[in-house]
C-alpha cells in the first residue's frame, strides 16, 4: 500500500487547510494512523493521530485547532487545519501502521509542504 498525501500550499496566518492523505489500498486494517511534521531545521513531530473507534490524539500545539478524521470507505485520513500559525509552517506527512501478527510495517505518505505567512 502506498499513500499519498496533499492539499498544503501558502496560507495567511488565521487561514485553513484541508490536507489530504489516500491510500492505493484498504486502510481499514491501519491503526493508528497518524499525522507527523518536520520544520525546517527540527525533528519530525507527532501532529495527530487517530485510532478506529478511540479519542484522537493532539499536540498540545494544534489542539482545538486541528482536526484529524478517517474515511475506510474512500481509504483516506485528513487533517483539517483552522486558525494557522507561522509556527505551523513545515512539511506534512501521513503515517499508517499494520500489524500482521508480531510483524509491525510502517507506512509514510511522501509530505505535503503547507506554508503560513504572518
């Protein structure tokens, strides 16, 4: 499976985005699924992260900001992203796990750059 994410671009800061992240095949087996970021200069962070039928995770810095979903049927995540911050400015990935037994397999989305002007 592979995924691919989009949907960043240059906003204003207080602007919103809706990124986008599909898959080429089911994701109902991916849990969790999850939204990381990678500024320029810095690590890649945890954005958001979602498990079926569980609470979704926030950081702290996007928190009733941002809003993670999940759609099995059309095999896609998003995040929607309200309220931007120059600080939210980086490199957008999506993440899937999959466990087949003990056997863990990680898959990355190749990034989608949002970018935030003050």
């Amino acid at each position: 499976v592979q995924l691919q994410a989009c949907g960043g671009g240059l906003v204003q800061a207080g602007g919103s985005l809706r990124l986008s992240c599909g898959a080429s095949g089911s994701i109902s087996s991916f849990n969790p699924m999850a939204w990381y970021r990678q500024a320029p200069g810095k690590e890649r962070e945890l954005v958001a992260r979602i498990i079926s039928g569980a609470t979704p995770v926030y950081a702290d810095s996007v928190k009733s900001r941002f809003t993670i979903s999940r759609d099995n049927a059309k095999n896609a995540m998003y995040l929607q992203m309200n309220s931007l911050k120059p600080e939210d400015t980086a490199v957008y990935y999506c993440n899937a796990i999959s466990f087949r037994g003990l056997m863990k397999t990680d898959y990355w989305g190749q990034g989608t750059e949002v970018t935030v002007s003050s």
